[in-house]
C-alpha cells in the first residue's frame, strides 16, 4: 500500500506542476503522431477507433463534466457529421473537407436549437428528453430521399488508415485544448459554477442559458466532426450506424471513468476501456460484455468521480476512500 500510496503521490504532484504536464503531453503526442511508422495495420485500426471515442468523451465531458447537465443524446451530433460528410461526397461530389464544415455547422446549429429547447429542464428529465433524440433523427433520416433512406450511402473509398489516424489525433488535440482552456476562461468558471449551484452562479451574474447553449454547441462541434471522420474511413454509412445509441452509453461511461471534469480523465477512460473491451473480446468472447459491465459497475461504486479523482484523494484517504464511496452509494 505504501508503494501504490507514494507511486499516486509523484503522479499528483507531476500533474500539479504545469511545466512537466505540457513536457509530458508534447512528448506523447510526438510518440502518438509517430505510431503509423511502426504500429500494426491492427495497432492503427484499433488507436483509429479509440482516439474517435476518446473525441466523443472529452466532447461529452464539456456538457456533463464541466456545466453538469448529463446529455443521453450526444450520439445524434455524431450521427449528422457523419451524414454530412457522406450527403456533400456522394449527392454533391464535394471534397471531403467541404462536408466537414457542413457538419460541423449542422452540428452547432442543431446543438443550439436543441439546447434552447432542452436545457431549461434539469437532471433525469433532461437526460430523457435527450435520450430520444437519436432514436427521433434515426427515423427521419431513414426516410429522406437525399440520405437514400435506410439503404445508406457508399462513399469513396480511402485505403490510408495513416491519414484517418492522423484526423482523429488532431481533432482529440483540438477537443482537448478546448478543455484546458475552459479550466482557464471565465467561460470555464461559469460552467463550474452553474454545476455546482445553478441559481447561485445567475445570482452572481452567470448568464446561464448562454453558458449552457454554447457549451452544447461546443460538445455538438467536436461530437459531429469525429463523426465526419469515421463516415469517411468507413466508406458506407446506414442510419443504424451513425446514430448508434450504444455510443451515447460508451462516451458516458468513458468519461465517469476517466474522471468527469477534468482535462485528460475522459482520454485515459477511453484507453483503458477501449484496451479492456479490445482484450476480453479476444479472452473470453462468449462473456466479454458480462465482464466488461461488471467492471464498469464496480468503477462507478468505489470512484464515482473517476480515476482522476482516486490520484488526488486516495494518498491521503487510503483504502478509507472506497469504503466511503460504498456507503455513499448504499451498496
């Protein structure tokens, strides 16, 4: 205990000096952006996947982490940019680039309305109301001529995972340096304040649905590119893949597990995860999502507030701290 204790004492400590996080964060990210040199076809695929899931939870993290307000309907925005991208390569014959910029205004633009609508309402009832949402837009697209309805769309195919890799490490630096700077801005201040105390944070000034509708429209932004990227890199696109609501599940749980509201918890859940689901896929296939859901409960009773949060308190806490967080949860 006193290994683990002192081992999360010099991670603490590291984390809390900003000059060794950017060292070490310029440093992975040059090991990272270098990895199609020397990883796999699979290792590429594999990272392909977990970067675009680990976008879709830092993206998370600013609506849920940050402002508080626990979105079940992020999956819609993922959904768009990806039928973006396909509707503008194969109806319009546009360049790939061009249906990223239009996904990434249908994804702000429909974040905005939605959250006008939406985010007067709190907790449970907020979470249901955007729990339908890829349920609601999975029905219309299937229906629109433009979209070919269910049939989906094939688009050129692209065999470069290198360049996939190297979109989705991007747009996870991109999301990432958003949330480092929300820790910074006043924006960032308000959106702690209005999850902390809502009405006090409007007491104190906070314009709080101006807050909460552009942080929707940040976490939609972000959401909606990863899934321009992934339409691209799988070349076929159908309404039951785009607005998967098994994804609204995994950016969630990635994110809690990570640590929700802060800067790199939602990466490192995302890895771990990912790494755990990859492996008992291959171990124990017949069982893997009984294990991985048994892991994922037990998270969520003894670090409700992620692993972030075990670095910070568990040095001084000890064993102490997950007994406390069982009785919390009445287990």
């Amino acid at each position: 205990m006193s290994v683990l204790k002192s081992s999360l004492i010099a991670v603490r400590r590291a984390l809390a000096n900003p000059v060794v996080v950017a060292a070490v964060s310029v440093a992975v990210l040059v090991a990272l952006a270098l990895l199609p040199r020397y990883g796999s076809d699979g290792v590429i695929e594999f990272a392909i996947d977990t970067l675009l899931v680990a976008v879709m939870a830092q993206s998370w993290n600013i609506i849920g982490g940050y402002a508080g307000y626990a979105s079940f309907g992020n999956s819609v925005f993922y959904g768009l940019g990806a039928y973006a991208v396909a509707i503008a390569m194969v109806k319009f014959h546009q360049p790939f680039w061009i249906g990223m910029v239009c996904g990434a205004v249908i994804g702000v633009l429909f974040a905005i309305t939605l959250g006008i609508l939406v985010l007067r309402l709190k907790g449970h009832y907020f979470a249901i109301a955007t729990l339908t949402l890829p349920l609601v837009v999975k029905a219309i697209v299937s229906n629109m001529p433009l979209a070919d309805r269910s049939i989906g769309l094939v688009l050129p195919p692209v065999n470069n995972a290198a360049l996939f890799y190297w979109l989705a490490l991007g747009l996870l630096t991109l999301t990432t340096l958003t949330v480092w700077w929300l820790t910074r801005s006043r924006f960032g201040f308000g959106l702690i304040a209005i999850r902390e105390n809502e009405e006090g944070a409007a007491v104190m000034g906070v314009n709080t649905t101006l807050y909460k509708v552009a942080a929707f429209a940040l976490s939609g932004l972000f959401t909606a590119l990863a899934g321009g990227i992934y339409a691209y890199k799988m070349a076929y696109l159908d309404p039951d893949a785009a607005f998967d609501i098994s994804l609204n599940v995994k950016m969630i749980i990635m994110a809690v597990f990570g640590g929700p509201g802060t800067v790199f918890g939602p990466i490192g859940g995302a890895l771990v995860l990912s790494l755990l689901s990859d492996w008992l896929a291959t171990v124990v296939t017949s069982v893997a999502g009984l294990f991985f859901g048994v892991v994922v409960v037990a998270a969520v009773v003894l670090m409700p507030r992620g692993v972030a949060d075990v670095i910070r308190r568990f040095p001084r806490a000890g064993w102490r701290y997950f007994i406390d967080n069982v009785k919390a949860n009445k287990v």
